[in-house]
C-alpha cells in the first residue's frame, strides 16, 4: 500500500463518520476530520497536532471531489471542476454527494 492510500485510510474513517451523521445538505469542516483524529492517527501520519494534518485532510476532500463523491463548498456555493485545490484560500465546506432516489 502506497503511502498515501495508508493516509488516505486513516483520514477516511472519520471523514465518512462525521459525513454519514449529517443529512443532505448539512456540511461538516475539515477541520472537524483532523479534530477527530486520534493521537495514534496523528502519529501515523507525520503529524504533532491536528493543524498539521490538515493538508493531508483537504488533500484526501480534494481527491474525493474529483472522484465524484462529496461537494466541496465555499461561501455556500459548490465548487465546480474548474477550481483546483491550489486555488482555495480560506475555509471550505463538505458534504457527501446528494444520493439519487430511484423511482420505479
């Protein structure tokens, strides 16, 4: 496993943990994420506190939105394709990609 799928992994858990409590369209911090994370967690990934695990957070947010499963939000408005990780500057929001209801 690649070093960053072990990151990943460790940030994932409580990432889908504090999204799977919330309902559409209520959004959680990355800064929550890193909160949650465990002294072991930090540990595991490189990290004193939880400020110093934010890049990896919003990183793992950033590859998820490319993938198509959470919105990433600023100001109240989604984000779309063209931004880029590297052009947000100030605090952002996620949520988890509303799921579609199939009707029959």
């Amino acid at each position: 496993m690649a070093a960053n799928d072990s990151k990943n992994d460790i940030i994932a858990r409580p990432l889908w943990r504090l999204l799977d409590s919330r309902d559409w369209p209520k959004t959680i911090c990355p800064s929550e994420v890193a909160r949650a994370l465990s002294s072991s967690d930090l540990t595991r990934l490189d990290a004193g506190t939880w400020r110093d695990a934010m890049d990896d957070v919003r990183r793992l947010v950033w590859d998820l939105k490319e993938k198509g499963d959470v919105e990433v939000l600023q100001k109240g408005e989604v984000l779309g394709d063209e931004v880029g990780l590297e052009d947000i500057h100030g605090p952002i929001r996620v949520r988890a990609k509303k799921k579609e209801v199939k009707q029959d």
